[in-house]
C-alpha cells in the first residue's frame, strides 16, 4: 500500500493510504484522544468528538475521516487542546461521573483523559440528571448515570449468536442505552468481559462485584505517565 504525505501543525508526515486521520497521526507519533474509537474498532463511530481536529481549516473528527495527500491537519494548537478539553469536561457535567467510588475507576477511559488533560474541575455547570439504573439483569448492571452515549455497545458489540444485546430507545437528551435481559442473561463469560471492556466509563459492569484490580495495577493508575490513548 503507497503512502500519502500531509502536513500536522507544520510537520510533514506519511502515512499509508486508506488510514484513518487518527491512525495516521498515531504512526507519526501524534497522540489523538479518543473515546467512542479505539484500535482495531471498526467502523468509526464519530460519536463522542472528542478526537476534533482542524483538517484544512476546519473542524472534524479524526477517526471519521480518511488521510489524504496533502492535507493540513491542526491537532496539537492550544486552540484545538482547549476544545478537546471542554468536550470531556461536558461529558462529566452531563453525567454524574463520582471517579472515587466507581467500579471502574483506574480503568476508566474517560478518567484517564481528564487526567491527561490535566482537569481538575469543569467550567460548565453540572446537571446531576437523574437517570433509572438496570438492575435487572442477572450478570451485568446498567449504570446509565455513566453512560456517555459513544455507541461502542450497541454497534459494536454481539453475543455468540451474532445478537445486539444493548440498544438505543428516545431521542435527543431523552436517548437511553436498553439492555435485552434475554440475550444477556446468556452470555457467556467472555462475552461479559468484552463488553464490560469495551464500555469506556462504568456505564456496563458485573453484578455484585467491586474493583477489578487492586490500586496500582490499573491502566491509569499512574496518571503522571504520558497515557497512550
């Protein structure tokens, strides 16, 4: 496969053709952060925008859209990094994310941006809306206070019959995440643990079980380390 060549904040760069933007700023070692998209996640989703950048002079997100020759790519300005900032700092006030008691704290794709980010407070208003909470299904729980909406488990994930077990019901800020309590009372083992993995905050998480992994062993646990995401 030949390469292109294009341009990211003044530096000139080549990535094979065909590659996502943020694949390709990736092998040049130009870390976009990413929630709805993660490596080997196909198709792009473009859910969550928290990967905004400026192709050309404008703004779009880099897992959508596909490396071309000669494009501009504006990714790291303090224009940009503000922006990807606000959009994880709205993902919290829009949802009541309390990182000290969550499930998946030190696991959290979502704590460990903020972290990156260096956040340590929103500047937008919190809303604490109140959302109902599954409890009704007989492995996993449905955290939907956590859930920010990205797609990951009602696209991308199936039980071993090829079965959508999460579904979206509503529109606008009215959307839930549903679970189908038939599919997910039996899925297997591993196909638990995938999802659970594959939610990036603690929207989806087992029943009757607390942290995972003691404090340490975490994926960002050491949020002083530059974080590959």
């Amino acid at each position: 496969m030949s390469n292109v060549f294009f341009q990211c904040d003044g530096k000139s760069m080549q990535a094979p053709a065909n590659t996502t933007v943020v694949e390709a700023l990736k092998l040049n070692g130009e870390i976009v952060p990413t929630l709805c998209w993660s490596p080997g996640i196909e198709p792009c989703l473009g859910t969550c925008r928290v990967c905004t950048i400026k192709i050309n002079g404008k703004e779009a997100a880099a897992c959508t859209q596909t490396i071309s020759e000669n494009m501009i790519i504006e990714s790291a300005t303090d224009e940009i990094r503000d922006l990807q900032k606000a959009i994880v700092e709205l993902l919290f006030v829009e949802g009541n994310h309390y990182c000290a008691s969550c499930e998946k704290s030190g696991d959290c794709e979502l704590q460990g941006l903020a972290y990156q980010m260096g956040m340590t407070h929103s500047r937008f208003p919190y809303q604490f809306t109140p959302y109902e909470l599954d409890y009704t299904g007989v492995h996993l729980l449905l955290e939907r206070n956590r859930c920010i909406h990205c797609k990951r488990c009602t696209d991308l994930f199936v039980d071993d019959k090829q079965r959508k077990v999460f579904s979206f019901e509503g529109k606008g800020s009215d959307t839930l995440v549903q679970m189908n309590h038939k599919y997910e009372s039996e899925l297997s083992d591993h196909k638990r643990k995938e999802v659970v993995d594959l939610c990036p905050v603690g929207a989806i998480i087992f029943k009757g079980k607390g942290f995972d992994r003691p404090i340490g062993t975490r994926k960002f646990d050491h949020w002083g380390d530059k974080i590959d995401v």
